[in-house]
C-alpha cells in the first residue's frame, strides 16, 4: 500500500464511521470498509453493504474492488472485470479473515 500521507487523516475513532457509496444500475449501495489489503503488488479494498439502519447485511455479501488515491489522496475504486484477479483478491481477503481468526484465539 501506499506509504504517502493521506489529505484527510483517519482517527481511529473514526473508522466505523466511514460509508461509501457505489453506485450500480440497481440504485446506490452504502457500504462500510472492511479493509484495504494488497495482492501481487495492487491495493484492494472489501465492502460490505448496511441497511437503512447502519447494520451489516444479514446475506454476508462483500463487494471487492480495486483501490487507489489520486494526488490529492482522494480514493478511487475500480471495478475488478478480470476472473483471476477477482478471486486473487477474494483469497487474500479469506486468508487475512483466516489470520484474524487465529490470532484472536491467540490472544
């Protein structure tokens, strides 16, 4: 991931309350961010949608896409159209959910 300061620094007390938005041919999805993540070099970020309620999807359903920042640190997703690098990016995020996992039984 990048190692440039960000325009608008998170706090950590923040994070939750972060939303974003996709807009699809079905109508505008709000989402909260899982995580940013990196395979083979590219940035990743998982999403997963909430209700009107702010409460996670009962379904589980997670949206992957590409992610970067512009100059200006501002993101920006991209679409993931390529199968292989679609499902790269889906093991990564099940290995990270994995080690999540182990390292809290750990603790």
């Amino acid at each position: 991931m990048s190692d440039k300061e960000k325009v608008t620094p998170i706090s950590p007390d923040e994070v939750d309350d972060i939303r974003v938005t996709l807009n699809t041919d079905e109508g505008d999805i709000e989402c909260r961010p899982l995580t940013i993540f990196e395979v083979d070099g590219e940035d990743y970020i998982a999403l997963m949608p909430v209700d009107e309620n702010d409460q996670d999807n009962e379904e589980g359903i997670i949206y992957f896409y590409g992610y970067s920042e512009d100059e200006n640190g501002i993101a920006e997703l991209r679409y993931i159209d390529d199968e292989e690098e679609y499902e790269a990016a889906i093991d990564r995020f099940d290995e990270l959910q994995d080690e999540a996992f182990y390292d809290s039984i750990e603790d």
